[in-house]
C-alpha cells in the first residue's frame, strides 16, 4: 500500500502555517516529531472525561483512567512484541529510560574493574549516563569505533569483548550519521559471550518495524515524541529475568509493596520501576501515535522515507561543496552535511529564514564530531508526512546560503 501524503499532512495541523511568510516546512524529525490531530484529539479526551490519578482509586474515573492506561501498556507490547506488559516500563524518554538501566544495572552488576562497551556514534543520552556510572564503580568503558562511512567496525567490537565486559549499549539508528546498525548482528555475538545488549531505538521505532524478541535485545529504550506521540513520554523495554533483579530507580508512590519504619518491600514488575504520578494524558497520546503509525504501516512509513532519502541525497550530491556524513548503505532517512567552509550554524540560520526547520550543531553528540574533527553538522531529517516538493525547497535555500555566505 502506498502513503496518501497530501491526505496524511491534513492530520498535521502545526504543518498548515507559515514562516517568515513562507510555508512552514519541517526537516528536523529526528529532534522531534509533530503530532496528528488524532494524538491531540486523545490529550483533550483524556483531560474533558477521564482525568485521574491511576492505580490509587476505587471510585469511577479512577477505575477508567486505569484501565485505558493499562491498554496503552499492551499497545505497547505488541506495537515492539514484547513477550509480557511486565515487560514494559513507562518513562518521561529514552533519556530517563537509559539512565534508569544504567543507574540499576550498575547497582546490581557491576565492580571495580568491569568493562561496559558503547560506541562513539551514540547520542550524549547513550553515552553519558554509562561514562559516569564507570566513573563511579570504578569500571571502564569502552568505545566502539566507525569506518569512513559512518559504520560500527564489527571486528573492532570482538576484539573489545572479554570476560570483564557486563554490557554492550549501542543506538538502533545515530541521530547524526543515520547509520542503521546490525543491532541483531551485534545482540547475537554479545549472547554468544553471555553479554547482554541495550539498544537504544529513539531514532528507530519511529522509522523501522521493531520487534524486540527478534532482535533479542535485553534492553530497547525509546521517547514518545519522536514517533509521534506526546513530548514527556517513553519507554523502557526489559527482558523480565533482568528487571526481576535491578533495583528500582527512584522510590517513592506507586512502587511500593509494603512500608515499615526500618524496610520497604517494593511492588512487581512494571510498578518497582514507575514511582509517582505518571504522565498519563502523554501515555494516552502514546497510544494514539501508535494506532496512527499502524494504520499507515512500518513497512509503508520506511519505504516512502527510503525514496524521500534517495532523492534528498541525490539532489544534495549536485551542489558543489556538500560533504556528507554518514553514508552506509543502509541508512534512516536523515542527511547530516556541511556546506563548503560555512559554519553550520550560519547556513542553519539563512536556511531557517526561508521557512524550513533544520537542526544545526553537534546534535548531542560531542564524542563523534571531535572524532569526525568537524564543530557540526546541518542535519535534514525527514518523516512521512515531507515531501519531495519541500525537498526542492531546501536545495534552493541551500544555493542561497551559498550565494550569501561565499
């Protein structure tokens, strides 16, 4: 089945207004997604006849905003094919998702001399958090290098393992280089060593059919507003013989069994690790993302996004002084480049004054532009609801910067 663009950009209401008096066109997807009227819509229906707090009432809207809450945890499951709910953990994003496994996981598994492997392509989410748990355990991280086209090295990765490494967390997509990693590639030498694998998919599960018990990932954390749904909202996927061992993140309501003035027993899985009012007009919102990228298809979203690539990429290869960033065959629909000797920043700013959002910077991934020896890149990042029509609006914006700049 092939997209109806022009009928899926009527969901967008925040596409229908102009910018500096030209039409808004939207190129930084992979920072944040707009939203359809559908996910909106389940905001305002959640305020004007639901809202509650969850999991504490017997009364009426109690026992209803429970149970829809709930439901959008099994959307979840099976939208990732998690094997249980228990296996879903509601966050505020991929960010909190991360720190949550990195400040458990460490707690519980790892010493003084352990190993963790990362890579140097990761979002500062991916990388920070791991950093300074080594620092503090006394561990050491690793980091996994790129070739030339922005790829892992596979062979570097099993020289890097050995019997102090207790993970390896590594992204899906880069939200720099677009690069899709060979995550099942990688899950599987991991298990081979009884090394379990994090994969960070904030910029896959809006882009990319996921099914986690394929992958066979042990974590697979992700936000809601990158694919669609409610900024304020994510996911923490587990497999449950891990989150039946790691310690609760944050304590508090919610995730207690029993209080005593010496003790606290902690509640089950997925409530250990939810402590407090959840968000759950977001999660609400989440699942209504959700119905919407279903009702259009995964398989759909990648190829329409795959030829919005294709055509980006070949009309930027036409302007003199493009040098890409992150060319792998197989890449997510985002381009990161830089324009001859023009700084990021200053092509970013006439580029926005033509009405089109790009993301300009080191987009919270410092590690990899000092390896790539750059201060940056301009990034276009692409969703199904752009156009090629708005692709050919960012190569003349491009050709004015050019001409101002030179």
């Amino acid at each position: 089945m092939s997209l109806n663009i022009e009928q899926i950009r009527a969901d967008f209401p925040i596409l229908h207004q102009q910018i500096y008096r030209r039409p808004l066109i939207y190129f930084d997807n992979a920072a944040s997604t707009q939203k359809p009227r559908l996910v909106i819509d389940a905001i305002r229906h959640y305020y004007e006849h639901d809202n509650c707090n969850i999991h504490r009432g017997v009364h009426y809207l109690s026992v209803k905003a429970t149970e829809a809450y709930e439901e959008a945890r099994k959307e979840i499951q099976r939208f990732i094919n998690a094997k249980s709910t228990h296996e879903i953990i509601f966050t505020k994003g991929a960010t909190e998702s991360l720190n949550l496994v990195a400040s458990s996981f460490g707690k519980r598994y790892i010493q003084r001399g352990d190993e963790v492997i990362t890579s140097i392509m990761e979002h500062h989410s991916n990388f920070v958090p791991w950093q300074q748990m080594c620092l503090e355990r006394g561990a050491t991280l690793r980091v996994l290098g790129i070739n030339e086209h922005g790829e892992l090295d596979l062979d570097e990765l099993k020289d890097l393992l050995n019997e102090k490494t207790r993970l390896i967390a590594v992204t899906h997509v880069s939200n720099v280089l677009g690069t899709i990693n060979p995550v099942k590639e990688i899950v599987g030498l991991a298990h081979q060593h009884g090394i379990p694998v994090l994969l960070d998919g904030a910029q896959g599960v809006s882009h990319l059919p996921v099914d986690v018990q394929d992958l066979d990932c042990d974590f697979y954390c992700f936000s809601g507003h990158k694919m669609y749904a409610p900024m304020g909202t994510g996911v923490m996927y587990g497999k449950e013989k891990y989150l039946e061992e790691l310690p609760p993140y944050q304590l508090g309501g919610e995730m207690i069994k029993d209080v005593y003035l010496d003790h606290t027993t902690f509640n089950e899985l997925p409530f250990k690790f939810e402590a407090g009012t959840p968000n759950v007009e977001g999660v609400m919102g989440m699942k209504a993302a959700i119905a919407y990228l279903q009702q259009l298809g995964m398989d759909n979203i990648a190829a329409y996004e795959e030829r919005l690539l294709k055509y980006a990429t070949e009309q930027l290869s036409a302007i003199e002084g493009i040098k890409f960033y992150g060319t792998a065959p197989h890449k997510a629909s985002l381009v990161s480049f830089i324009i001859g000797d023009i700084h990021p920043y200053d092509a970013g700013m006439i580029i926005d004054k033509m009405g089109i959002a790009v993301r300009t910077g080191h987009h919270c991934a410092m590690p990899l532009m000092d390896f790539l020896k750059i201060p940056g890149t301009v990034r276009a990042s692409f969703a199904f609801y752009n156009t090629m029509e708005e692709v050919d609006q960012l190569i003349a914006a491009i050709h004015k910067a050019k001409a101002m700049l030179t």
